[in-house]
C-alpha cells in the first residue's frame, strides 16, 4: 500500500513537525531548518535512486 511512498510521507511529517514545532516557539528557525533540509535531501536522494533504477 505504501510502497515506494514511505520516505516522502515521512519527509513530509517532518517538515510539519518542525514547523509546528518553530511556530510554538520549542525551537528556532535554524533549528528547525537542521532538521528540515536533510528531510528534503533525503526524499530528492530516494526519488533520484529510484528514477534512475527504473531505466
């Protein structure tokens, strides 16, 4: 069901988190860009991995 889907899903929570979590003032701003950037980075990574595998 999830197949081929976890890691954006999970990429996704995790920007909602750290915005959530930035807006309620647990954290900065550049905390919560530590957090989301690699988030980001990783869903890019899987997308190309599996772009590129699928050739």
């Amino acid at each position: 069901m999830l197949s081929g889907y976890k890691t954006y899903i999970l990429a996704c929570v995790t920007v909602i988190g750290a915005a959530a979590s930035y807006l309620v003032g647990d954290m900065t701003i550049q905390q919560a860009l530590a957090i989301v950037v690699p988030a980001i980075s990783g869903a890019f990574v899987r997308h190309g991995i599996a772009t590129t595998a699928a050739k």
